[in-house]
C-alpha cells in the first residue's frame, strides 16, 4: 500500500512540474517600450449645420425619455378589440384611478389573508372530474 502511494504521489508530481515547465514565464516577449508611438490626435469633424441645443430647452424628439421606452418596450398605443372595449365599459373603466396599480402595492394598503384555502384551489392538480364529489349541507 505504501509503494503505491508513493508511486502515484511521484507521478502526480512529475506531471504537475511538467505542466509548469511549458509555461515560458520568464522567456516571454515582452513589447519594447521605445517603440511605442501615439495615436494620432481626434480631427474635429466638418460643420454639419448642427446647432447644439439652448440650456434648458426641451429635446426636439418631443417625447421624454419613459415615454420612448414604453414605445420601444410595447410599441405605440394598439387599438381595443370590441369585446375588450365592451367589457371595460361593463367595469366603467372610464372612472379607473389609473395610478391605482402602484397603489395596490403600497405598504399601506390592508389586503386580507385568504389562507391557504385559495392556494390549494389555485394549485390544485387538474384532472377529468371523475373523483369529483359534491355534497349539500343540511340536505
């Protein structure tokens, strides 16, 4: 047990000091600093008429920068299918707060804790019913 251990601690040693041998640490080409020269200097391009924008004044895309985003994240305003529309009008979705998603997610909103009825509801395995049972109480 110990020539074996002995023999493959000297072959694992023999390779590791092969592997560092290759390495060429101290043989390496190294850039000559004397031969170094500097970029060329950046050339100012040609007047294009561009005037550069007053302080203060607005950007002339006319449109703000989350505005921009929004439009490149979902496009422009798509338009309503009529079943969409007639259901917010059913809601009366013309009297919706419309910052009332932020609000919803206030930590002073009072949300009221379903337990875990509605998550084992929502969670529940699918099947084909067959199982199912019903029951009336009082009946």
């Amino acid at each position: 047990m110990n020539r074996t251990t002995a023999i493959l601690s000297a072959a694992l040693a023999a390779s590791t000091l092969a592997a560092c041998g290759s390495n060429n640490l101290f043989s390496r080409d190294r850039p000559d600093e004397m031969r170094v020269s500097r970029q060329a200097p950046l050339i100012v391009p040609p007047d294009y008429s561009l005037v550069p924008p007053a302080p203060g004044a607005a950007r002339p895309g006319g449109e703000t920068t989350a505005e921009q985003t929004l439009r490149a994240l979902f496009g422009g305003a798509a338009p309503r299918s009529t079943t969409e529309a007639a259901v917010i009008g059913s809601a009366d979705g013309a009297r919706a707060d419309p910052g009332i998603r932020s609000q919803v997610g206030s930590p002073t909103t009072e949300v009221v804790d379903k337990g875990l009825v509605t998550r084992d509801i929502l969670f529940a395995p699918e099947g084909d019913g067959r199982d199912a049972s019903a029951s009336i109480p009082g009946a």
